[in-house]
C-alpha cells in the first residue's frame, strides 16, 4: 500500500489522471511509447534524489519533442551535433 505523502503515491495517481482525462477527451495514451524524465538544473553542486522509477516506464536522459531533442539538463546540444 502506498503512503499518500509518498513520492511514488503523487507520480502514480499523476499517472490515473492523464490517463482519466484522455478517456474522457476520447483520446487513446500508447502506454509503449511513454518515457519518464527527470529534469535537473546541472548547475547545482548537489542533485536531488531522484524517485523510485515507475513501474513499466523507461527513464531516460534525452527525448525527443516535435523533432528537437531535449536532454535532462534543459539542454539542446545533443540536437545540434
């Protein structure tokens, strides 16, 4: 069971509502082509810990959005090369 205070409670029931508003928007969400990512500012000395990854999603460090790639840095370097 999980705690409601919890980080993987927030980002679960996160997760039911998008798929909640795409149902009643009529719209489908292909759960295959879903990718976590966890944006950070690489400027701080320290980074936060990052949260249990979700369960059937891949995290990853760079995707792509409208043909532009975007890193987990904010950045767009890797789009450029």
């Amino acid at each position: 069971m999980l705690d409601k205070g919890s980080t993987m409670f927030i980002v679960v029931y996160c997760k039911h509502a998008v798929l909640a508003w795409a149902n009643v928007n009529n719209l489908r969400l292909n759960l295959a082509k879903c990718a976590e990512i966890i944006f950070y500012d690489s400027r701080r000395k320290r980074q936060p810990v990052q949260p249990s990854p979700l369960p059937n999603v891949p995290r990853v460090q760079s995707l792509k959005i409208l043909g532009v790639t975007i890193s987990s840095k904010l950045s767009v370097a890797e789009h450029a090369t």
